[in-house]
C-alpha cells in the first residue's frame, strides 16, 4: 500500500492554494458538533484548522497538536479521517478534548440521564443524608479532599457548596469513565455561574458582594443534557477506523518515534496574556489541579513572572524542536500565531516562530492572515498562518 500524499502536486500548487481564498470566517459557525462543549480561551477557529488539515493530510495520515487545548485539530481530523494526536498541561484542557472526540452510544448515554436524574432528586430531597445538605457535618467527617477546605468555603456559599459535593459524590461513583468525564464537564460548566465570582469579569474575581445563588442542581442537569446533545452530534460521523489519542503531558520531549507524524497543525498559546489557568481556576480545583501549580507549568512559566517571555522562547523551541524531529520528511507544519501583549510590551510571536522554525531547519513555504474579529475576549488584531515543510 503507497503511502498517502496531500492532495497537491507541488509546493507551489499549495502556496496558491494557501493564498487564494481568506481565512477570515468572521461568520462561521464555530460551535458545531462538539465545539461547543464546554467554554475555552483562545480556541481555534475549527474551519481554520480544518482547512489546514485538508491542504496538508490525507485520510488515514496522523496529525499532531502540541498544544491542543480543547482538541479543535483532533476533531476536525477525526472528522475528516485522519488520525491524531495532542498534549497538553492542563488537566482541564485534556478533560474537554476526551468528551469532544470520543463518540459513546445513545442507551449508555440515556443511562448516564437517568443516573444523574436519579442523583439530583436524592441530593434534592434527602436531608437526612449529610453529604449532600449539611456542610457543616461534612467536614468534620470528611475534612480533607475535592470540594473542602477554605477554599472551596470561599468560593460557593454553603447551601451551593452541599449540592456541589453531593453531585461531585454521584459523579465520582460513575463506573463508566467515559460517562464520568461527560458528567464532569457539564458539573464544571456550572461552577462560574454558581460560584462568588464576579459576573462582570472574565477573570475569576472574588465578589464580596455576590447575591445569593440558587441551588445549582437543576443548571447541572440542562448542563447535562447540553453536553450529551453534543456528544450524541459525532455518533456515527467519525469513523470507526481513526484514532484520536490526548496527552495530558509537556510537549518539551514528546513521547513520538521520529519522523512518524504526517503534519503539524496547531495554535501556540498566547503567551502570558491568556491566563489559562487563572480562567478554569474554579473547575480545575475540583479536577484536583492547582491552578497556580499549573500557572507555573504552563510553556513560559508563571504569567506574572518577568521572564516570561524568555521562558516561553526557551520552551517553545524545544517544542519546534521536536515537532521537526517527528514530523515526516518532506511533510508539514501549520502554526497560527497572534502578536500578544505581556506586561505592556507587543511580542512579536510571528517573528519567533520564523527565527526558532528556521533554527530547526523548518523551510518557509507559505504565509497568509486573517484578523481576530470573531475573538470575544483577548483580541488579536492579525493572526498569521505560517505553513512550513521540513
């Protein structure tokens, strides 16, 4: 069997293909099939990441994203037949993209419905049980673990806080770990709106004078059904054959055979002004992940750190590094890249990705933009696409 080539016959066939339609999709729909699963800052534009995939890939091909956030590259090659790969530090990250490419069947899902229904009602009415109703009780017996301590006392009011552990308890008592993880995403969907952070943020901010909350049982279960929908949406669209593997790990050294990847196509971070961290803060100590320890493990370091930017460079081309190592002679990369402002400062990231790709012997091929208009908060005004051939 020959081995699958990119549809195009030469490079120059591809620069022309790279340049001859925009790359705006300033209208697109973004939240289709599992897109929309759980919310994530700075997410690829998934018809972005799509394109490139069809430019550089054939079916069967094996794609790699060293930083895949909530998976956009893995479903858009699984959707189209590819195989792939991603990693990423963030255990919130990893969490989403597991949910976001992983079909399950319908009855297993209608059994995860009522499982969590059947839950709900118990936490709802069952006083006597002081798990779910009394926070007081609960951490005398059980002081330690997700969902006590100051923190969490901090951040959701008691009544709140009671249901959150109670659904935390039914959700961790889930045999089915793909069901587990579906169930995990709509309960760390709720956790802002139920929360004392303050609404009129994107960074979560202590409001001292939060209004009092609802019990966020019945946001849990329209979470719920939102998220099964969405997971029910890839049922039968991507094939059988692909295989779509997350890693929650350092791309620094990744775990890959030299030259076994067919294409890279990714969206580095945007340095130190998303705070990634900062912003799943509330689901991620509930995952059990301190989010100033992942702060601080992110590509570049802690955010507030002054040699952020060093450390990101010094981290990023180990990663360039290795993404050459892998990667298919001959074969190619896509990088899609903002201009960030840290500390004041406009980092030109387009710049360091040219001089750390030319580093590693990574060719220049084509290079186009679009602009961040459909980008709701830490807006670039340009983004570029830089496709590279090794």
């Amino acid at each position: 069997m020959s081995e699958a080539k990119p549809s195009f016959r030469t490079v120059i066939d591809l620069v022309d293909q790279i340049t001859e339609d925009s790359w705006e999709y300033s209208d697109a729909d973004t939240q289709y099939l599992t897109h929309n699963v759980h919310r994530y800052s700075g997410k690829f534009i998934p018809q972005i990441a799509g394109r490139a995939i069809d430019l550089l890939t054939k079916p069967g091909d094996l794609v790699l994203d060293p930083f895949c956030g909530s998976g956009t590259t893995l479903l858009e090659s699984a959707i189209r037949g590819r195989n792939s790969i991603g990693y990423d530090l963030n255990p919130l990250a990893v969490l989403i993209t597991q949910v976001k490419v992983t079909p399950v069947e319908p009855s297993e899902l209608q059994n995860l419905r009522e499982m969590m229904r059947k839950a709900v009602t118990t936490i709802g009415n069952d006083s006597d049980l002081p798990l779910f109703r009394d926070p007081a009780s609960v951490s005398e017996t059980h002081g330690r673990g997700v969902g006590f301590g100051e923190w969490f006392t901090k951040w959701f009011q008691p009544h709140v806080l009671a249901d959150l552990r109670g659904l935390y308890s039914a959700i961790e008592s889930i045999e089915n770990l793909q069901l587990q993880r579906i169930a995990l995403v709509a309960f760390s969907n709720i956790l802002r709106k139920c929360s004392n952070a303050h609404s009129g943020y994107p960074n979560v901010m202590f409001d001292k004078r939060a209004p009092l909350k609802r019990s966020p049982l019945a946001a849990f279960l329209k979470s719920l059904n939102e998220t099964i929908e969405a997971v029910s949406s890839i049922g039968g669209i991507l094939p059988n054959e692909v295989e779509t593997r997350v890693e929650h790990g350092n791309s620094e050294e990744l775990k890959l055979a030299d030259a076994s990847i067919d294409a890279v196509v990714t969206h580095p971070p945007y340095i130190g002004s998303v705070p990634y961290a900062e912003y799943g803060a509330l689901s991620l100590m509930w995952l059990g992940s301190d989010p100033k320890a992942l702060d601080a493990a992110l590509t570049g370091g802690k955010r507030q750190s002054k040699d952020v930017v060093k450390n990101f460079e010094r981290s990023y081309r180990k990663i360039i590094g290795d993404c050459h190592r892998v990667l298919k002679q001959g074969r190619y990369a896509f990088f899609m890249v903002g201009n960030p402002t840290v500390k004041g400062e406009l980092v030109d990231l387009r710049e360091m990705t040219l001089g750390l790709a030319q580093e590693h012997s990574f060719r220049l091929i084509g290079e186009t933009l679009r602009h961040g208009s459909n980008r709701r908060a830490n807006k670039m005004d340009v983004e570029f696409l830089l496709f590279f051939q090794k």
